[in-house]
C-alpha cells in the first residue's frame, strides 16, 4: 500500500526574546480609539492569565520571512537526508509574504516557496514551489495538498513549510500584538509502498466565510493619531474563541472516524499554538465528546515561549518533540497522533497520522 510518511523536520527559532514585562509601558487602545485606564501591569497579568504567553520570539532585522522558512527548510531536507534536487513539490504555508523590517508592506512576489528554492540553491526545474494561504492551518493544509498530489502519482517527496513574521504586521497599540510572534517549521514528506498502514491516515477540512470571514482581517491602528492608510493584522479573539470550540474539536472527532481509529488509541495531539486558554478548552470539549477525560500529556505546547507564529507553530512544535526537545513528550513508531488548526478564514483542518 501507498504510505504517506514524514520523512524529515526541521525549524527555526528566530534570536529575539521578548518578555510581557518588556510591553508594561506600552501604551495600549480600544478598538474604538480610547486609551485603557488600567496599569501595564494589570493588562500584562490578564493577558498572561488568558493566554499563558510569558514571552515570544521574533526576526532580527536583517531576517525575512523567506529567509525563516528557508532555514527551517534546510533543517529538514537534512534530518531527511535526502538531495534537495530530488524534492518534487515545495509548498508554503504563510500568510504576509516577506515584510522588511520597520515596515508593514508585504511582498507576495515571488512567492515565499519561490524563494525558498533558490536560498537553498535548488537548480531541478521540476520542482516546483507556491504558496498557500489559508490563515493559521496554513501548514496543515500543505499538508492535506502533499498528500493528494502524492498519491495521485503527481510526486513522491514534498517540503511543506509554515513560516512567518507575524512581529511586523501588528498594531503595537492592540493589545492582540502581545500574541503574536515569528518562527518557521518545516515537514518533508515521502511517498513509499509498505506492507503496513502508516503515514497520513485522514484529514478534514472547512471553511465557514458568511459571518465569520472577516474574525480576523487587516485594520487601522486602534490610536487614532497613528496614519489611517497603515493597516495591520486585527481579530475579534471573542468570537475566534466561540468559533473554534464549536467546530474543530467536531472537526478532529470526524478525522478520528474516517481513520476508523479509537480515540483510546491516541498518543499526541498537535494543536495549533493560538492561545492556552483556547486550546485547552477544544482539546476538552473533544474529549468531551467521547465522555471522557483529558489524558494526562496529551498536548505538546510551545505557546508560553513562542507566542503564536501562526502557520509555524504546528510544525515547529513537531520538530521539538520528534528531536526530544519537549519534556515529557515523545513520539514511538505506532504512535496515533491528531494534527488540528483554525484560523482566519474561517478556516479549520485536521490531520490523523500513525507515526
């Protein structure tokens, strides 16, 4: 049979450490344009409170968002141990494109997957790049887009990569902009035929656009004296929040089913690195669909030193533990684990794999 299989992985993690004490004199607005009366430290406890967030990473200056992905890339194309020049499909998940330092104008051409062939200096003309964007799943849906061309006979090695610099897209008098950062995870994926079932199980995939597409989009600044025409990445987290609990633990359950796999048989469960709160709570509404309990060490989490990168937390957060780099985690082969995301949108995937 045809087996889908991670073949290698890779990520970066970007120099800069920036701690929530570092955002306590910053001056934060409402959405309707009015200062906050309460103290730094009181919006910093809440937000830590909420998000369980203690600091994040972001890009030097001289570092761009295809410069990330690239890196990452490079880490899995050796763990893989494979030639570059054999790889058959390069597929980005990402959302901004390449953002220079100090500005907030993206550039989406080339493509950041475009890019990233030529950093790694790849001459095979058949390998072909692009990019999706697909909000925060944007890497798990390289992923489910791999695994159709992989088994239509289209390729047989795909680098899916999730990368972004989210630091240069953010309103620093939101108080959102303390949730994201920058980062970039890479997976490389083979076709091969085994006797076995392993690999790429099932996935899921949504997209609700009618009331929920503009939950998260680009805006002015919440100050009112900074410039109109300067616009920057804007969620309403309330409704991101309801949103993602009424749909994806539904949406991991039915991953679960169409492998025919027991929710007793599940070891890990990567979750897109969008906010602890959020998390815990869609991993326990989805066992709360069985009637059960949460297990104890079930999800790896990278939030309280990451921040939330986006389409990177996810891959990033499996090269950790397939490295050994997450204590109490680890991943054996026959492992069942369930990759899920949500994002703007709205856009919700899901992903069963035996290791």
């Amino acid at each position: 049979m045809l087996n889908i299989v991670i073949k290698g992985s890779g990520s970066f993690t970007p120099p800069i450490r920036k701690t929530n004490a570092e955002f306590i004199g910053q001056e934060f607005y409402k959405e309707n344009g009015t200062k906050f009366d309460v103290s730094g430290e009181e919006i910093i406890e809440k937000f830590h409170a909420i998000t369980e967030i203690e600091e994040r990473r972001y890009a030097s200056p001289e570092e761009r968002n295809s410069d990330i992905a690239a890196r990452a890339a490079a880490g899995a194309i050796a763990d893989a141990g494979i030639d570059k020049e054999e790889l058959d499909y390069i597929l980005v998940g990402q959302n901004f494109g390449d953002v220079n330092y100090g500005q907030n104008q993206v550039s989406q051409v080339p493509s950041i997957a475009a890019r990233v062939k030529y950093l790694l200096g790849i001459e095979n003309p058949h390998c072909v790049g692009f990019d999706i964007i697909f909000g925060c799943p944007g890497w798990l849906e390289t992923v489910i887009t791999g695994e159709a061309f992989m088994r239509s006979g289209k390729a047989s090695r795909i680098l899916t990569i999730g990368s972004e610099t989210l630091s240069r897209v953010v309103d620093p008098f939101d108080r959102d902009s303390m949730i994201f950062a920058d980062g970039g995870g890479a997976v490389l994926f083979e076709a091969v035929e085994e006797e076995s079932k392993r690999g790429i199980l099932s996935s899921s995939e949504m997209t609700h656009a009618l009331r929920e597409v503009y939950y998260l989009d680009m805006g002015p600044s919440n100050n009112p004296e900074e410039p109109r025409d300067k616009i920057y990445v804007k969620m309403q987290g309330r409704r991101i929040y309801n949103y993602a609990l009424s749909y994806v633990p539904a949406a991991m359950k039915e991953t679960l089913e169409k492998a025919g796999i027991d929710i007793r048989e599940l070891k890990k469960i990567f979750l897109h690195q969008a906010n602890a709160k959020m998390d815990h709570a869609i991993v326990e509404r989805f066992y709360k669909l069985y009637d059960m309990e949460v297990p104890e060490h079930i999800m790896p989490m990278s939030i309280h030193t990451m921040g939330n990168s986006s389409v990177a937390t996810i891959p990033t957060l499996l090269d950790w533990v397939r490295k050994g780099k997450q204590e109490e985690h680890s991943l054996n082969p026959g492992d069942i684990i369930l990759f899920a995301s949500v994002g703007a949108g709205m856009n919700i995937n899901a992903v069963a794999y035996r290791v």
